[in-house]
C-alpha cells in the first residue's frame, strides 16, 4: 500500500474495511508478502515460538490469567501479517509485549505498562536504567497506534474460552477431559485457526480434537460424544471441521514439547513421552481422519494482487491525508460504488477540459483522485468479493434522489384511483 | 535512630497516614528496619490507634496488612505475633462502640467494608483455613428472628457484648477466629441497622459529632478520595491467579464461571459472532439454507 499525495499536493483519503477473519488464501497472501523468502518464513516461525515461550513465562510472573495470552497470540499473528518481518523482525518481542498490553486493556485488566516492561526486562535477563525503559514504553505505545490502524480499531473479537466451556457442559463432556481441552484451546491461539474461523467453529474443533486424543490415550475409558454442530449453532461443513482438527493436529507434530497440552497430561497423570504422543496418538489420530483436501471448486481464485487491503501497511497516509474506519460491508460497498460512478464522471470530464483547452488545469473545484490502488471494477456496484480497501473521498449521497419517490405521501388516506381499476 | 527518636517519627509518621501504597510501603520499610525495638515501636501503633480519627485508623490498619506482608519475607518474622494476637483488639478500635452520650441516629460503622477486605488479605497471607466459610457468612444475611422482633419493637442494637473482653486462644487460628466473629457481629449490626432504617423511616442525624468522631466536610471528602483509592487498588489485583498447583486450579475457575450452553440464552452471543464472520467472509448476513427435507 503506497499512498503517497500527489503532485498536486492533493489529499488522500482511505477507507479501510475491517476483517476480523481472512481465509487461508488470504492468510497465505497475506504471509506471502509479508515474509518475501523461505529464510525469512523460517526465522518468523523460531522467532514466534521463542516470543510465545517467552510471554507464557511472563504471564505466571505477573499471574495473569491465560485468556490474556490467548487474545495476545491473536494479535502477534495479526501483525506480521500487515507488516513486512523484514522491518519489524528484530523488534518481535516488542511486538509480543504490546500485544500482550493490548489484550489486557481488551480484557479490562488494568496494569501499568512500565511494570509489565520491567518484569520482561527482569525475565531476560537485562539490565536497563529508569531512562531506558521509558524510551522503551514510548517506542512500545506508539507500536501500539499501528496494532490500532491496521486492526482498524476492532474489538470485536470474541474468546473461545468461554463458549468452549459452555458447549463441553452442554454435551455432557466429564470435567477431566474439558481440563483437557482447556489446555488444547491455549494451543490453538498459537496456530493460524483462530484467525480464520470464528469462536463458535474453534470451540468445536477443539472439542472434537480433546475427543479424539482422549479416546486414544485411554481406551478403557472412552468418552464417546456424538458432537453435532447444528444443535450448537455452528453452520460448517462437515469437511471444514475435518480439516481444522488435521490442521490443528499438525502443530503438536512439531511443538508439542512446550505446548499446553503436555502441561495438561502431566496433571491427569498420562503417558506424555513426546514419542509415544507423536507417533501412535496424534499421527494415529490423523490417519483415522477422513481428509478432504479437495479444493472448493465454487469459487475461482481470487486476484488479491490487486486489492489495497492485502498490502503490507504505510502508516504514513495519516499523515498527509485520513484513514477512515468502516465495519459493515454493505456500507463500505456503497461507498466505493458511488467512487466508481465519479471516477466515470470525472474521466469525461477531464477529457471535455482537454478538448477545450489543453493548458488549462482540469475542474474548477473538483480534486483529482490519487493515482494509486483505484478499483479496477469498471460497474457501478462491485462483486462483493472484489475489493476491500480503496481510496475514496468522502462524497455525499446519491441514492438518497434515487430512492426517493416523490408520489408517496404517508398521511394519505386512499389510494389515487387508477383507471383500469374499474 | 535511638527508641525515643524512632516512637517520635513513626507517631508522626502515622498521624498523617495517607491510604496510598506508598505510604503504607514507606512506614512499614521503617519498622522492619528498626526490628530490634518492635515492642517499643508496636506499642505506638496501638497508642496512635486511640488518638486518631475514623479515617486515619483505617489507613493505619491497611498499613498493618503491608507490614504483614513484608515481615513474612523476613526470617525472623517479627510483628505478625503480635499483632495477630491483638487482631481483634485492633478491630475493635478501627470499629469503635457507640459513646452513651451521642444520639441514637449515628452509626459508627464507615470502616466495616474496609476493614473486610483487609482483613481477608491478612487472612490469605496468614493462610487462615476458615477464610472461605467466614467469605460466605458475610455476603449472607445474618439477622436472626429475634433480631427482626427487636427492630419490629423499634429496639436498638446492643452492641455492649461485642466490646467485652474475652480469654484469646493461643494459636493464630484460633485468633484469627476470634476477629473474624467480632466482625461478623458488626456486619449483623450493619444490616440491623440498615433494616430498622427502612422500617420506620429514621432520619440522617442533624447535630455534629463530637471529639474524636466527628467528621468535617473536609474530612468527609478526603474518605471519599481514600476509599476511591483503595478500591483502585482492589482492582488491580483482583484478577491474579496462583498457579502453585498446576494450570487446573486456574481451569477451576473458568469452568465455574460459565454456564452450560442455552440455544435460547446464548443467541445474541451466536448471532453476533456469526454476524461478524458473514460480514467478514461474505459482506452480508448469510443465512444457511433450510433443510431440504423438512421443506413441504
């Protein structure tokens, strides 16, 4: 996203959609762009498991309860999606404490920032004077109006904590194995699932796949559960659900040594050797899992090359020009729709000027579009699905004349006698 | 410092006691550095007790907690005998009894909230076992009939027998018992009084208070100040979880804390989340379509 203004000096202005949940594709972009080379992916994958061992600690120091962590991996994942690794890289435990600061204040925790800083500088270890820590706090809070801009400053996110635990009482799921899935659920934040599917959908994974490992370890006392996701609200398909648990599944292969699940099976007092977890149950587990991998054949590819909104972020459009924050879709659609009809207008226009006279500057009061991420949908009202970001001015309504029927009168009290009525 | 100097400071000192945390923090620093003369020096807690106001003696026993607190870090763990043993006494000083000569329409009890709270965190550093029964029978209602006659014959409290002294029992339980009763007593007082305001329609009192008691609008202001601070500080440790036996005592709580899914209850939660993912993933409410073989 390179909004610069124009030469002109004219101003920009972008309205930015917000999208709590993105697709896999999405999320595949997104990376794709965010971690240009293999080496890059690899360091952001050692670089997050270091920072998430190292929040976890932080979090028994400060005796924070665990959903603070949940809303915090969330986060660490949000933003190396919008924001190249390149740049930000070497600042990854920076990121990991503001979006532990900002899943605190989401929760409603009040705790000073300057005291979670000294405990993390405590926990690694390093020495640092009053001074430096207050230039580490500012560096942190102005890290935290970017976690703001590119979450377009949504809360809307709900924790899956509590619809898990709603949903184990309401399947009559014995308490050991909720523990279990409790602790599994702390595991999830740390995969890309809770980014792409709502709370609802991960509660019933996470079920699901405590289930299934439960089953496994214990065959003397299985647990058997039909779990139907319809009777709980969740519309899925079947093979999603599939999926998401494979998906799920995939992350114990490689870090189910640090991870919360291990902590959890220790305490029911359960075989935990990695091996045996990792070659008989969860593999076992997968092998057992019908997998569909079929792509979704009703949808074409999308081209999200083109769309602003899955670019990496410059926060420097703030500065020259405004951001402006919108949470319906419906709403957003409108506006770019009427965009479009304007760039039309303002094309013929411009053409009309240049016939006229070539030296003389375009429109008298009207100011140029910037040049940059226009929508290449020539209709009036775009696919759905084609854009969610663009720039735009604010411009003022015009389905307003086009709605309005000026024969309607509501106090009217019969209806105007039409001829062939009778 | 000799014993003198430091009774003249630390008087001084809790004379002027604001309810902060650093405050408390400071004085508390002072005395265990001055360990060696704690009889002296916890004589003068008792003494400055008597002579302050309502306000200040509450400050001084939410200093008593941050005291507690510190000396337990200390190998020699002085003070904390001492003061638990007069744990009731304490109380019985930060909740005073009625003078026979004020009206019958003051009440003396600004400090019974506080005093609760900060006797409970004195309690869980103690590790006092009873603390979860003595919790419960505070939030309940503690008036008996009887009390619910004497109200209907327009009878005052009697507060007499909760001021007499008693034999202490030698173990800090058992102390501990023996403040946490004074004070439930106190808590029946509350809503006693509370009842018998409503039931015949009793006025504030319209003559100032006198001596030691009395509040002026300048202190009435600086308890407001007080008590916004203290439950400020209430707050921010409010939500702090032990994880000395595992990760399951925190899944203790969150499991008590949610009820078994309703389809009816929890719709507006499912259809705001729903919501959010259709307007997220398709742009608009996406409704699943009906079952086709429940279609006529």
């Amino acid at each position: 996203m390179s909004l610069s203004p124009d030469a002109s000096g004219d101003f920009v202005g972008v309205i930015q959609l917000s999208k709590p949940y993105l697709s896999k594709e999405e999320i595949s972009h997104l990376f794709k762009n965010s971690l240009k080379d293999d080496s890059l992916a690899r360091a952001y994958k050692v670089k997050k498991r270091e920072v998430f061992q190292f929040l976890c600690k932080l979090i028994k120091v400060l005796q924070f309860p665990t959903k603070i962590l949940q809303g915090c991996f969330y986060y660490y994942q949000r933003f190396y999606m919008f924001n190249s690794f390149a740049k930000y890289g070497s600042a990854h435990y920076d990121v990991g404490i503001t979006s532990l600061f900002i899943s605190l204040k989401q929760n409603d925790y009040i705790k000073k920032l300057s005291l979670v800083i000294s405990e993390a500088y405590k926990l690694r270890g390093i020495v640092a004077t009053p001074q430096e820590q207050d230039e580490h706090r500012k560096r942190l809070l102005s890290l935290e109006k970017k976690f703001m801009e590119f979450g377009a400053f949504d809360f809307r996110y709900f924790l899956i904590e509590e619809l898990l635990i709603k949903y184990a009482k309401y399947f009559r799921i014995p308490r050991e194995v909720c523990f279990l899935s409790w602790s599994m659920l702390n595991d999830l934040y740390a995969t890309e699932l809770p980014l792409q599917w709502p709370s609802n959908f991960n509660a019933i994974v996470v079920l699901r796949t405590s289930l299934l490992v439960w089953n496994e370890l214990n065959m003397e006392r299985k647990v058997e559960r039909l779990l139907n996701e319809r009777e709980v609200a969740v519309h899925a398909r079947k093979d999603e659900v599939n999926n998401a648990v494979n998906e799920f599944l995939e992350y114990y292969l490689d870090s189910y040594e640090t991870s919360f699940m291990r902590d959890a099976l220790e305490q029911l007092k359960l075989r935990t050797d990695s091996k045996h977890i990792i070659n008989d149950v969860i593999l076992n587990i997968k092998i057992s899992l019908h997998q569909d991998d079929r792509p979704n054949g009703l949808q074409p590819p999308r081209n999200l090359d083109e769309d602003l909104f899955f670019k990496l972020r410059d926060y420097d459009v703030g500065k020259t020009g405004s951001v402006r924050f919108l949470y319906s879709k419906k709403k957003y659609l409108d506006e770019v729709s009427q965009y479009a009809s304007e760039k039309e207008r303002y094309i013929q226009q411009k053409a009309a000027a240049l016939r006229q006279a070539p030296t003389q500057p375009t429109g008298k009061n009207y100011r140029a579009p910037p040049a940059h991420g226009v929508p290449n949908n020539p209709s009036p009202r775009p696919h759905p699905n084609s854009s969610y970001q663009s720039n735009n001015r604010a411009a003022p309504r015009k389905t307003f004349k086009k709605n309005y029927q000026h024969t309607y009168n509501p106090n009217r009290k019969h209806r105007p006698e039409r001829p062939f009525d009778k | 410092m000799d014993s003198f100097e430091a009774r003249v400071y630390l008087t001084k000192q809790l004379s002027s006691l604001t309810p902060s945390k650093q405050a408390a923090q400071q004085c508390a620093k002072f005395l265990l550095k001055h360990k060696e003369l704690q009889d002296d020096l916890y004589s003068v807690i008792l003494e400055s007790l008597d002579a302050a106001d309502l306000n200040i003696r509450i400050n001084i026993f939410q200093f008593l907690e941050e005291l507690i607190l510190y000396c337990q870090n200390d190998p020699q763990k002085p003070y904390i005998s001492s003061i638990i043993k007069d744990m009731k006494l304490i109380l019985t000083k930060i909740l005073p009894p009625k003078p026979d000569t004020m009206s019958c329409e003051t009440r003396l009890l600004t400090n019974l909230h506080a005093a609760y709270t900060i006797l409970v965190n004195i309690s869980k550093s103690c590790k006092f076992t009873n603390l979860k029964e003595y919790k419960a029978k505070y939030g309940s209602n503690l008036l008996t009939d009887m009390d619910r006659n004497r109200i209907e014959l327009q009878l005052q409290f009697d507060e007499k027998p909760l001021y007499t002294d008693k034999d202490l029992p030698e173990s800090i339980d058992g102390q501990l018992d023996c403040a946490w009763e004074f004070l439930l007593e106190k808590r029946r007082q509350s809503q006693y009084e509370r009842f018998f305001i409503d039931k015949h329609q009793m006025q504030s009192p319209t003559e100032p208070l006198q001596d030691t008691f009395a509040k002026t609008r300048k202190q009435l202001l600086a308890r407001i100040e007080a008590d916004r601070e203290r439950q400020k500080r209430g707050k921010e440790n409010l939500w702090q979880i032990n994880r000395e036996n595992g990760s399951i005592t925190e899944f203790d709580l969150v499991y008590d804390t949610f009820h078994q899914f309703d389809i009816i209850e929890d719709k507006p939660l499912i259809d705001e989340i729903n919501e959010l993912y259709d307007n997220s993933k398709y742009g608009t409410p996406h409704r699943p379509q009906p079952n086709k073989r429940f279609r006529r």
